[in-house]
C-alpha cells in the first residue's frame, strides 16, 4: 500500500495524494522552486512530465517517462497527445509527440 490510507465511514481504504506516483518518482514532478510539473498518467499511475515546445514548421508535445513504456502505451499517448498539442497549439503547421 502506497501513502497512508484511512478507512471512510464503511471501512474502505480511501486514496492519499501519494497513490497515484511511486514513490520514487514523486520528487520528479516539482523543480527546485516547488513548482509542479505537468505530469502523464499511465494505467491511473503517474508516469512521467511533459512540455509543448513551439517550432517555426511544427509543435511538439514532448514526453519524458519516468520509466520504459510499452509499445502499446506509446501509441495511445502518442494518440492523446497530438490530440492536445492540436487543441493547445490550433494555429501551429503541424503537432508531433516525441518521447525524452
């Protein structure tokens, strides 16, 4: 069990804050002024941050995971994440994802 739960009124575990990221990675989301980054979930996990950088011909989400990534993962965030830089960058040329 990851955090510390506490049991609600029918004795179930309810999430902590610190379920959702190993904790491992959960110094990797802020930078050194506590600013918190934007972060990625994998399988309700999270998995990694993220940025938009801004081109002359293109805008790229670019992603740094945590850790490896399957196949299959990188093509569903590869999907979702054109979709955002599409929706954040309308007027760019063209939206790509690449993975740090």
């Amino acid at each position: 069990m990851r955090g510390h739960s506490q049991g609600d009124e029918e004795g179930r575990d309810e999430p902590t804050s610190t379920d959702h990221a190993p904790p491992d990675d959960s110094t990797r989301v802020a930078n050194a002024n506590l600013r918190v980054l934007a972060t990625f979930l994998v399988d309700g996990m999270v998995s990694g941050v993220w940025r938009i950088e801004r081109g002359k011909t293109a805008a790229a989400l670019v992603l740094d995971p945590f850790g490896p990534l399957s196949r299959s993962q990188r093509a569903e965030l590869t999907e979702e994440g054109t979709a955002l830089v599409r929706f954040v960058e309308s007027d760019a040329p063209a939206a790509e994802v690449r993975f740090g």
